[in-house]
C-alpha cells in the first residue's frame, strides 16, 4: 500500500509513523520548503498526550514544553484583574498537561518519521484523478505519479479538500475572530511560567516567555466583517488599527512587530462536512474537522484522528472505504462535541462588549475555588472517547 499524505504539520507526520508500523509505504507532501517554525504555543493533554507516549515522545516534549504556572488578566497598568493557577488542569488530567510550541510538536514527531519515508518539501497537489484501485496524482512541481491513497493532512485551508470535496466556503464556519502570533527577542518584561494577557472589547493580546529569552505574543480580535488579509505588511497593518489605542504594554509590543519576519495569520474558524472521505481519498487533522484555536486540542485531536485512520487502515488495508467509514464513525460525535464547545466558549473567551470582559473576568476569579471551576470547565476538558488499541 503506497499513501500520499499532503501536510507535514501534526496530523500528517502523525499518521505516516502509524501507517510505517502497519507496514504502509508514505510519502509525505509539505508546500513550505521546510517545516513551519511560526505559530503559537497550545496546551498539550488528553488522547494526544496518550498517544505521544505510545510514540515514545513524552521525555523529549517534558524536555522542551512548559509546566505553565499562572493564567493571569491585566489591566492597562499591568495590575491584575482577574485569573487562576494552573494546577486545576493537572489535576483533572492526572498530570497529563503541558504547554509547547505547536511547531516544536510538529518538529518532534517529524524527526520521528525522517529517513523512515519519502518526504517531499516545496511541492503541493495541483490534480487529482481516481481510477479504480488507485489515484493519480499530479503535482505542482513533480509531475504525476500513481498512489493507493490520498489523505489530505493539510490544514484548514486544505488543497485536497478543495480539489476533491469543493471550495472551502462551503464547509467553513467563521467564529467572526482572527488570529496572529509572532515571537521576539529580548523582551522585557518576562513573567516565567505565566501566560498574561490584556483584553479590550472584542480582542485580546497574550504574553508568553519561551525558551532562549523569546517571547510569544498571541493575537486575538474581532474580525467580523474585515476582508481576507493576505502579505505580512497587510497583516501587520490590520492588527496595528485593531490594537494601536490600547494601553498595557500594546505600544512595545507593536513596535516589536515591525520587525518581525514570521507572522503567522488567520481566521479563527472551523470545518464542518458530512463525510471525511471520498473514494480512494480521505481527510484527517483541520482538513476535515478543524475545531478552531478556541478548542484548545486543535493538534492533540489531529494526532487522534491520525491514529485511529492508521489503525482501521490496518484492519482493512484492502478495503480502504470500509476502515474511512469506521474512522469515521469512531470520531464523529466525539468532534462535534468539541466543534460545539469551542463555538460556545469563543464568545465567553474574547467577549465583544465592555459588561462582557468585566463579567468573563468576574467568572475567571471564581475558578480560583476548585470545585465551581470542575463544574464550569471539567467536562470539556475529559475526553469523552475510549481510545481504540489496534495490534502491530
């Protein structure tokens, strides 16, 4: 069985080191010419974390990840507003809970797979043609070349969904929010361990200290009505009018981005389809389900996903539609649950009004009692999905 996998970020590198255990011959897709360095850092448990231990991960991500301390809210003078220790998450999740770079996961698992398949950087899919037992793929760059099966791994703005499901206006649901991220050197202040963030109506900023003395700062605001923005400079232009009045620490950390040359920039958005495979094509990760940055497991459920499709590919190497549908069918309602609860939380987590940041930020205060704080946010935080175990 030969796979083309188009994406290298999570899910991609993910489902190429199962499918290479079950025996599956890989080659590997990236459009950038070498792995994404830019992004922002997630907070790392639940059946992705279980599964990065079965990849033998978990020393190298405790090595390189963040035992984050403190979630704290500021207002325009740096005093603290509102905010929670960390600790709650540790304990309902057992332990199993770090913070990392999404792009040093990416990295992680992508030294997992290299010398093990074929990898190929600044080349994407520009066709795709399914005749019976296998597809035809036609690349940008590399000519056309025949494959068993095609996934697209490739992120919210998929290339394989486009090419085989539609345009994707069709599947994507706007949260009405935009997202940008961009690190730096030498920043001062550092808060080590503490994630701090300074919100006004209808957008937010994070300060996050990294390893080496970089600092991470995440964006994130209103953009409900604001055209596609496309080139660094444009980019850069929209989130300057969106946060050039406000005070805290906004006017450095501005001042700071005009040197940036690795903006990473977005819509905060989800993917809803009624099926995630086609024939001889399928897709994992964002591509066919992105739950949106506001979910908080967007790479742990890529990394599940991925395990799952390897392993009903497995059971059925021969029956490819059978092990898509079962995939499918495992994953489905565990992912709407997460797509619901993302969407209720975007409101709560960036809130549009003046009362509605003063109230988020009363809420905050109450999650210093552990037991309201279980209540409120236990139940989106335990994965409601009994991982399948598939034998080598």
């Amino acid at each position: 069985m030969n796979v083309l996998i188009s994406g290298a970020g999570i899910a991609g590198p993910t489902l190429a080191f199962w499918l290479g255990k079950y025996g599956f011959a890989s080659t590997l897709v990236e459009s950038a010419p070498t792995l994404r360095t830019s992004g922002y850092v997630i907070d790392f448990w639940g059946l992705g974390y279980d599964i990065a231990e079965k990849m033998g991960l978990l020393p190298d991500i405790a090595r390189i990840g963040y035992h984050m301390q403190e979630l704290r809210i500021v207002d325009d003078g740096g005093r603290r507003l509102s905010g929670f220790g960390v600790q709650l998450f540790r304990e309902l999740t057992g332990g199993r809970y770090v913070t990392l770079g999404r792009s040093d996961l990416s990295k992680l698992i992508y030294d997992r797979i290299s010398g093990s398949c074929e990898i190929i950087f600044g080349d994407s899919i520009a066709g795709l043609r399914e005749t019976g037992a296998e597809v035809h793929v036609q690349f940008e760059h590399g000519g056309e070349r025949r494959f068993d099966l095609v996934i697209g791994a490739d992120g919210l703005h998929s290339r394989v969904r486009n090419l085989v499901f539609g345009p994707q206006d069709r599947y994507e649901k706007d949260l009405g929010y935009r997202v940008a991220a961009f690190e730096t050197g030498g920043y001062r202040p550092r808060d080590e361990l503490v994630y701090t963030i300074h919100c006004a109506p209808g957008r937010q900023v994070g300060r996050f200290a990294l390893h080496n003395d970089r600092t991470l700062f995440l964006f994130i605001f209103d953009g409900g009505g604001e055209p596609g923005a496309h080139g660094a400079e444009v980019q850069k232009a929209l989130l300057r009018k969106a946060f050039e009045g406000d005070g805290w620490e906004l006017p450095r950390i501005l001042d700071a981005l005009d040197t940036c040359n690795d903006l990473y920039f977005d819509r905060v958005s989800q993917i809803r389809m009624d099926a995630w495979s086609h024939g001889r094509v399928a897709l994992v990760g964002d591509a066919g389900f992105c739950v949106s940055l506001l979910a908080g497991q967007g790479s742990a459920l890529a990394m599940t996903a991925a395990y799952v499709l390897a392993g009903e590919l497995a059971i059925s190497p021969n029956r490819p539609q059978g092990a898509f549908r079962r995939y499918e069918e495992r994953l489905r309602p565990f992912i709407h649950a997460k797509q619901r609860a993302a969407e209720r939380f975007a409101e709560a987590f960036v809130p549009r009004a003046g009362l509605g940041v003063f109230f988020r930020n009363q809420v905050i205060k109450t999650f210093r009692v552990p037991t309201i704080a279980k209540i409120a946010i236990g139940r989106d935080i335990r994965d409601q999905l009994e991982l399948p175990r598939y034998h080598l």
